[in-house]
C-alpha cells in the first residue's frame, strides 16, 4: 500500500506542476504558488474533519515546521526560476531534496533500507535528465550554472527536507498537513504582498485565475496527503524517491497532452525514474 500512495503522490504532484507551469506564464509564479497554496485548504478542511483526528501539540510543530520548510523552499525555487531555466532550477531542488533526505535520515540513526537508499541515486539522475531545458543541441549548454542561482535551487532542496522529514514522521498527518498548508500560505502571501508593493500593483484575484488556481492546490493537496500517508507504512526515504519523481510524471503529461517533444535525455530520465521507483518499491516489500 505504502508504494502505491507514494506513486499516487508522484504523480499529484506532477499533474500539479504541470498545471503551474502552464498558468504561471499568464498569472506569475509566486502569484500562482501563493493562491494555489490556499486553494487546497478546500480539500484539506474537509478532509481533516472527517477524519477525526484530534488535535496535538506535537502533530502542529510538525506541520509549522513543514510549513516553513515548504514557504522558502518555493520563495528560493521562484528566485532561481527568475535567474536560470525553470526546468533546471527544479530539478536541482528535487535532486537535492532527494539527497538531503537520505542524509537526513542516515544521520538521525532511523532505520533504513540500503536498497532504498540505492534507489535514490536512478531517481536524481532522472530527475536531473528530465528537466533539462529546451533549446540547443546541447542542453546543457543553456543552463546557467553561475553558483547563487544555482546555490538557490539546491537550497530549495534542502528546505524542502524538512517537509519531506517532518509530514513524514508525524501520527497525524492531516493535522501536520493542514497546519503546514496554513503556515506555506502564510508565507508565500508575505511575500507576494511585499513584491506587489515593490511594483505599484495590488494583490486581486480574478476569473482567469480560477482553473489554475484550483487545479494547481488541490491536486498538490491530495499529493501531499498520499505522501504522507505513504510514510507511515514505508521509509521515508523510499517515499520521497518514489514522490519525488514527480517531474518526470510532468514531462511525460506535457508530451501526451500537448505533443511536447522529448528529446533522448530526457526519454532516458523517465526511464531511470520509473528504476528508482521500482528499487524503492521493491525496499517497502
């Protein structure tokens, strides 16, 4: 059970992303983040109310933590968008949340599977073909490797740790997921306030925003509660190899939907993520 919630996560998360990088040309990526964010608070409310979990102290210090992890990994990772390639940029976050993870784990003395850990190292090289950018024969030719952009990528990564680690570890998920999805919402609407401010422009949502918004919150709500849960029957390490395979589940929906070409390296990304994915499945068993 544990290995299909995680891939049920990977692939919320990547329809979700897919989804984002289809609206953020028009509404902005911080704009969108930030609204999507508190959009699914619409599935998460109802959800934790029926699941009748009562409310602790420990599962809120979970969920603010994740929740503040969560706030400046995106605030990092839209930086970075603005400074290098998106599809870079998220790759280098989801590559280094993969590893900080495991090394997270190692260092706290949690027991771990070493095929797990094993699995991780198929999973970030996917990761990293997959988001290679469009362009020049050779991709990695328009990547901009200068070290703060990059440096903000990988820290993105990091922060993200604490979500993956503290929603993994929780008793109860719901409560830490709704309490983190509050603090994450929290965050992002600081920042956007202070970036409208900065250019003149007021914060206001309209019509346009509603498919976007919807689609982009709630789906990554429902990854996250699959994420979670899948944690609680499996490592976390082979949970966030599995779930972070997310970017691939998102080139792959770019190519079925819209015909987005995928070029060798990255068809051999996906490939290398649905390894990954089977070695962690294969630690859960």
């Amino acid at each position: 059970m544990g290995p299909a919630l995680a891939v049920l996560a990977s692939l919320a998360w990547g329809w979700s992303t897919h989804e984002a990088a289809r609206g953020a040309g028009r509404l902005g990526s911080l704009r969108l983040t930030a609204w999507s964010q508190a959009s699914g608070l619409l599935i998460l409310i109802p959800c934790f109310v029926l699941s009748g979990e009562q409310l602790e102290w420990r599962g809120v210090l979970a969920g603010a933590a994740a929740g503040v992890g969560s706030g400046w990994s995106l605030a990092l990772l839209y930086d970075a968008c603005t400074r290098m390639a998106a599809g870079p940029a998220s790759g280098v976050s989801g590559a280094g949340a993969g590893v900080f993870t495991l090394l997270v784990v190692t260092l706290s003395g949690a027991g771990w599977s070493p095929v797990a850990a094993i699995s991780m190292v198929p999973c970030v090289v996917g990761i990293l073909l997959v988001s290679l950018p469009e362009g020049r024969a050779d991709p990695l030719a328009s990547i901009d490797w200068r070290p703060f952009p990059t440096i903000e990528a990988f820290a993105s990564g990091f922060l993200m740790t604490i979500y993956y680690v503290a929603l993994g570890n929780t008793d109860t998920p719901l409560e830490s997921i709704l309490v983190a999805r509050l603090v994450a919402s929290a965050f992002l609407f600081a920042a956007l306030r202070r970036t409208m401010t900065r250019a003149g422009t007021r914060i206001q949502p309209g019509v346009s925003w509603i498919w976007p918004v919807l689609s982009v919150g709630i789906s990554g709500s429902f990854g996250t509660i699959a994420y979670s849960l899948a944690a609680t029957r499996m490592s976390t390490v082979a949970s966030v190899a599995i779930a972070a395979t997310a970017p691939a589940v998102t080139g792959g929906l770019g190519f079925l939907r819209y015909g987005d070409r995928l070029r060798p390296a990255q068809i051999a990304g996906l490939g290398a993520c649905i390894v990954g994915a089977g070695l962690a499945s294969l630690s859960a068993a």
